[in-house]
C-alpha cells in the first residue's frame, strides 16, 4: 500500500506466524486454495459436499473450510456445534417450498 521502510523482514515474518496460528484457532483456511474456493467445503444435512466455485457469503463464513447448513431452513453456520445447538431449536421440518422438482 505505502512504503514502509521501518518494517524488517522479521517483523513480516512474525505478522505471517501469528495470522497463521489465529487463522489456524478459529478454523479457517491456513493458506489460500489453489482452486480459490470459499467456502471449499459445505456440510449439508450428511453429505459433505466440495464446492465447485466460490460463493458471496460474508467475510466470516467465507474463509471458513467448511461451512454448515441446516437442510431445512438453509441457514448458515460456523461449527457443528452451533448447527446441533440450532436442529434442537429450528422449527422446520421440511426445505422451505412446496415443491422441490416437477417432471413436465
């Protein structure tokens, strides 16, 4: 962006270190993918499906690995933990339509 000729090299080092470690504790992806898919990775329901392109989710959601969604209500989550917490308390029971696929 601008230079900065008071910053070593070891200071990079050190900022590179530290925001793998913190990307590293809260799950994200440690290093850009090579497909340059995000999320890479979507829990629906029990598949486990590999995403073929990326997709406009927030920032927060979408440098996650892998992304969890409640099948019925499509909602998106960080953790499984939070989609568990959500299934005891979500009020659906079915996708959100009436009709899924029609033959013609």
């Amino acid at each position: 962006i601008g230079r900065n000729e008071h910053v070593t090299e070891e200071d990079l080092e050190i900022f590179k270190q530290a925001r793998e470690l913190s990307l590293e504790k809260i799950g994200c992806k440690r290093s850009v993918d090579s497909s340059g898919r995000y999320p890479s990775m979507i829990e629906f329901g029990k598949y486990e499906i590999q995403t073929w392109y990326s997709s406009p989710y927030p920032q927060e959601y979408a440098r996650l690995s892998k992304l969890y969604l409640c099948e019925f209500c499509l909602r998106y989550m960080k953790s499984k933990n939070i989609l568990h917490r959500h299934s005891k308390k979500c009020g659906c029971f079915h996708p959100p339509a009436n009709e899924i696929y029609r033959k013609e």
